[in-house]
C-alpha cells in the first residue's frame, strides 16, 4: 500500500472525496430523518424518504452523460476544483432552508448538490488511472471505497446526531429541548470549505480530447456508451456494478426506518445512525480487504462469493426478531444482531463490486475513460431511482399504522432481487467470453 499512500495526488482525491460523500450524506440524511418522524412528518407520504431518495439520484442520471463528457475534455483536477468552489454555495443554500423550515428549499439544495456530484464522479474516478500505476488499480479502489464508506459513517452519525439537535423528540419526561435550526446549514459550509482546502493539492493532469464536441442530447452519450459496450463483456460487467446501488438504495431506505421498527425502545435518529455508520464500515472494510486479496491484480472471482453472502444476511436481516439488549444507549444498537447482520451483509457488498468497479476503469479505452465511466455512473443511479420508486410503492403494504408497521420485511425482497440478479449478470457474463480468472 505504500506506493499508493505516498501519492501525494491519491491523497488529496481521498480527503477530497471523503468531504464531499459526508456532505451528501449529512443533508440526505437529514431530510429523511425529517420525513419520516419529524418536521416535515407525513408531508411525503409512507415511504416519503424514497422521494428524498429520488432528488438525490435524479440528477446523476440526466448530468453523467454531461458529466463524463466534460472529464475527457477537461483536466480533471480543473474539474474537481470547480465542482468543490460550487459546493460551498450550495451548502448556504441548505442553511436557509433549515433555518426557515423549507422543505422544498432544503430538497432544492440536496438536487443542487447532487447536481455538482455527478460532475465530480466521472473525474473522480477517471483520474485513478492517471495518479496511480495500473498494477495498483484494485488496492486504489478499494482504499478510496474504504475511505467513501468511512465518510458515509460520518456523514450518517453525523445526520442523526444533527437531526435529533434540529427537531429534538420528547424525553421521557415529556418536555422537548429548544430546536437548533442553523446547525444543519452551518455544518455543511463547514465541510464544504475543508473539501475545498483538500482539492487544490491535486497535481496537474492533462486535458483529455479538446476537439471533443458536446452532445445536446442528455441521452446520446449513454446509447452510444452501451452500444460500444455491448460488443464486449464490458457492458455486463457495468450493469452488474449498477445493479448493486439498487439493493443498496432499498438497504439505505430500510435501516433508517429502525426508529419506527424500534420505536418501544424509544432510539433516538442518533442511535439508529449508527446502523447506517456499521453499514459504512462495513462495505469500507470489505473493499479494502477485496483490494488486498486482490493484491496486483483483479480478483472477478469475489464477485459470486459476495453475492452469495449478500443473499444470506439479507434473508436473515428480514428473519430475525428486531430486538435490542438491555444495554446502554448506542451501545445496545452497536452488539445487537441488526448491527451484525448489517455488518455482515456490507462486507460481502465490498467483495462484490471492487472487482467490478476495477474491472471497468481497466478494461475502459484511455480516450474515452471519462464518458463510459460517466455513463456507468447513470446507469448506477437509474437503478437506484428504481429503488427509490419500488421503496414508494412497496412501502405502504409493509404497514402504516405506528404498531403494525415492518419495513425491516423488505430485506426479504432485497433477498430474492440479489439471487436474480446476481445469477443473470454472472451468467451473461460469462456468455459473453469474460473469464473469471485473475486479471493482471
């Protein structure tokens, strides 16, 4: 790991993308907490957070075809730093939407922030490449997942946290504390400003094809993108990866809806974020153990293995009692079997998509890196808006009513679609001529 950890470039990516993921993670995560059991409570309907959900993966899917483009042809460290200067108004847009108590404007600064994230991601990932040697693609990959994960940690506790400040709950006692309002708005800029800081170490980096023109078509890139793909396993590979965000987006619209589920135990938004944290650990620890297992190569082989252990835990996330041990707060949510299930089921997601994530950026053209990897990251977003809309209109029939409500059922679902999935990506895959053997 020394050669990637001594890159001074790496780094700064790594710093820079950990800011970033733990900003969008801090207002998504607000908002539904907000929506489910708050402020803004039933203003969205059952199931609302998977409208949240939604104004967050809108924009990739109509801006990565964009996006990719302006990465290959632009430096890619020039467009880093304009997206991180764009975040910081953005993070003051959220501020006074939290402080007058608008929904819409705090739902307009989540759109507007995922709309300077989908231009930050095709770069993001495209100059990987550029700053590290090729054997060391794996290891890179799974150390800037290690560290998205741990800033999806931080950005997730920090939400509950900064959730239960903003519209506290009634104590036991029945009296409800003073609400925060600008905390929320404040803690973004913060982060945003640091981001920035973080960004403008990146090294130079070439420009990719300046001849390069535009499509005015949002959708022409992607057509183009997979038809090139489709002539090689490439395209299998890219909607197996895109098709894990799907069963991720359910996971991440599930366990925030432990509060309901664990609602006689009276857990706090702060305590249930530490599942989200166990989650974020989790898929971080199995993508660095996926990169070292992997050593300097890629390793298509974990990918089964880390379908079979996302179908297992997802089986017993639904199957097991939601109960929690007679422990102190935070602790008791920390050794319950939730936690570990959902500890299980994320390290199993590393082992699942390093190997795939690897295998796109390697088997990806150098002059056309940027748009197919922007086209894999719309393609990643659309099946995460389908979560978004199955969570909406499933949601309804896993109970309304306070008492007779079991979302925590849907990971039987999550199940089933991971077994289909997983056997038809495999299996078309390997139609395709691609062999699972180590790829060096």
């Amino acid at each position: 790991m020394r050669s990637i950890l001594r890159n001074r470039g790496f780094l700064s990516l790594i710093v820079t993308q950990f800011f970033g993921a733990a900003n969008d993670n801090i207002l998504k995560g607000i908002l539904i907490y907000m929506v489910i059991d708050g402020a803004w409570a039933g203003q969205l309907g059952p199931g609302g957070q998977g409208i949240v959900s939604l104004c967050f993966t809108l924009p990739f899917i109509v801006l990565s075809g964009y996006a990719g483009q302006f990465a290959d042809r632009n430096s890619k460290r020039y467009v880093s730093v304009l997206v991180k200067v764009l975040e910081v108004p953005i993070a003051l847009l959220a501020l006074i939407g939290f402080w007058i108590g608008s929904l819409s404007l705090s739902l307009l600064a989540l759109v507007a922030l995922t709309c300077q994230s989908a231009f930050f991601g095709p770069a993001k990932y495209g100059m990987i490449p550029e700053l590290v040697a090729s054997r060391d693609l794996s290891r890179a990959n799974g150390t800037i997942n290690m560290m998205t994960n741990l800033a999806v940690i931080a950005g997730t506790l920090a939400a509950g946290a900064i959730a239960d400040l903003y519209n506290p709950l009634p104590g036991a006692d029945g009296t409800t504390a003073p609400p925060v309002l600008w905390l929320p708005g404040v803690v973004m800029v913060a982060v945003a400003v640091v981001g920035l800081m973080a960004v403008v170490f990146l090294p130079r980096l070439e420009p990719g094809d300046r001849t390069l023109r535009y499509e005015a078509n949002p959708l022409a890139t992607y057509v183009r993108a997979l038809r090139e793909m489709a002539r090689t396993p490439l395209l299998m590979v890219m909607l197996a990866w895109g098709y894990f965000y799907f069963l991720a987006g359910l996971a991440l619209l599930i366990i925030p809806e432990y509060c309901v589920v664990l609602q006689s135990y009276q857990v706090s938004r702060a305590e249930v974020s530490v599942l989200l944290g166990v989650m974020g650990v989790a898929i971080g620890l199995g993508s660095a153990l996926a990169g070292l297992i992997s050593g300097h190569a890629i390793c298509p082989r974990l990918i089964p293995l880390g379908a079979v252990g996302l179908t297992v835990f997802f089986v017993l996330l639904g199957a097991v009692p939601s109960t929690l041990p007679d422990l102190a707060p935070f602790l008791r949510v920390l050794v319950s079997p939730i936690s570990g299930l959902i500890f299980g089921a994320g390290v199993c997601a590393g082992f699942y998509i390093i190997p795939l994530q690897a295998l796109l950026q390697r088997l990806s053209p150098d002059d056309e890196r940027g748009r197919l990897l922007g086209t894999a990251n719309g393609v990643s977003f659309t099946f995460l808006m389908l979560a978004s809309i199955l969570y909406w209109v499933i949601r309804p029939a896993f109970g309304t009513v306070a008492e007779q409500q079991h979302p925590e059922k849907i990971f039987f679902v999550c199940a089933v679609l991971m077994v289909a999935g997983a056997t038809f990506f495999l299996w078309r895959m390997k139609a395709r001529g691609f062999s699972f053997a180590r790829v060096n």
